[in-house]
C-alpha cells in the first residue's frame, strides 16, 4: 500500500528539482492527485499547491526546447545575451510590419 510518507517524499523529490522534465511534472501532478484522493484531509492544497519562484539578475540561461532553428540556438545561451537580440528585431518589426509589432506587442501585454 502507499503511505501518505511515500507520496510526500515522491512530492518533496519532484518539487526539489532544478530543472524539471515534462515527465517529473506529470509524476508530481499524478502524486499530489494520489495524495488527495488518498488523504484528503491532510492535502495542503486540494489542487495544486501555490509556488514562488525567484529570479537572479543576470547569468539566467535559456532553457527553451524547440524544432526550431530558433529555439535550438538559444536553449542554453543567457539571456542577457538573447534579450538585446530580440529588442532589436522587435524594433525592427515595429518599422518593418507595424501590425505584425501590434500584435506581437499584444501577446506580450496578454501574458
């Protein structure tokens, strides 16, 4: 049978990792489901627990995977390499297509 210790340990070791797969975020969603429906009186959140992530300043590296040629130049770069790049093509966009900048510039104000 699985303990509610087992569950808290599955969950504390996929929220500990740096730099989750898809699959370690699967795990921890099926974990904490498990865990709700098992011991729903101790469930600390009966969804998903709230998380608070931090940035540094500098030094964060891109961890974007894509088919693109893109996204496969810049997974691993730091952004504050990337960024300045994409101001420039952005203002370049804003010339160039000023609908295409609209609507880019409309996403980004979504997020």
């Amino acid at each position: 049978m699985i303990t509610e210790r087992d569950l808290d340990e599955a969950i504390a070791e996929c929220q500990g990792k740096r730099n989750p797969t898809a699959s370690d975020c699967i795990k921890l969603s099926a974990f904490l489901q498990l865990k709700e429906k098992m011991y729903p009186e101790k469930a600390e959140n009966p969804t998903f627990p709230q998380q608070s992530y931090s940035y540094s300043a500098g030094n964060d590296v891109a961890q974007f995977t894509s088919d693109s040629e893109f996204g496969k130049l810049i997974n691993g770069l730091e952004t504050s390499q990337i960024l300045p790049l994409i101001d420039d093509l952005v203002e370049t966009v804003k010339v160039v297509s000023p609908k295409l900048y609209n609507a880019f510039m409309g996403k980004i104000k979504a997020l």
